[in-house]
C-alpha cells in the first residue's frame, strides 16, 4: 500500500488499514531501522487513573495524609 505525505506533513491511512483497526482513534509513532510504525493505543482518562491510585492506597493501608508526608519527607531530601 502506497501512502502519501502532505504539503502539512500529514498521511492519510489506506482504508484497509482503517477497517483492521476500527476502535483506533490514536496511535502511538515511533521510528527504528528507518521504518515508521504506528501503534493503536487506548487514551485513559485522567479520573478512572486515580480511581486506580486510590485503590491501591486503600489496598495497602495508605491514609492521603500518609501518601501527603512521604512526598513532602521525599522532597526534603533533595535539598
């Protein structure tokens, strides 16, 4: 399949490549061995990430105020 680069920089997929991945909305790019590859990733909303971060506060026994003085202990040490 044959794909061309724009006056603006961008590439149109071929729709067959389209059809094998409907749900892609975004791919992730990268380069090596001077080939491009495209990567369908699924973007994760920042909420339902620190669902998940609760969690696994709650699951190890971790109170905010706990999590809160590690960072400022941590940051101390930088200094």
């Amino acid at each position: 399949m044959l794909a061309k680069k724009t006056s603006k920089n961008q590439i149109t997929l071929p729709k067959e490549i389209v059809k094998a991945f409907p749900d892609a909305e975004y791919f992730d790019v990268t380069v090596r061995d001077n080939t491009i590859r495209l990567t369908p990733v699924k973007i994760t909303p920042a909420p339902s990430s620190l669902d998940r971060v609760r969690e696994k506060m709650k699951k190890f026994g971790l109170s905010e105020k706990e999590v809160g003085e590690a960072i400022q202990w941590a940051r101390s040490r930088k200094r």
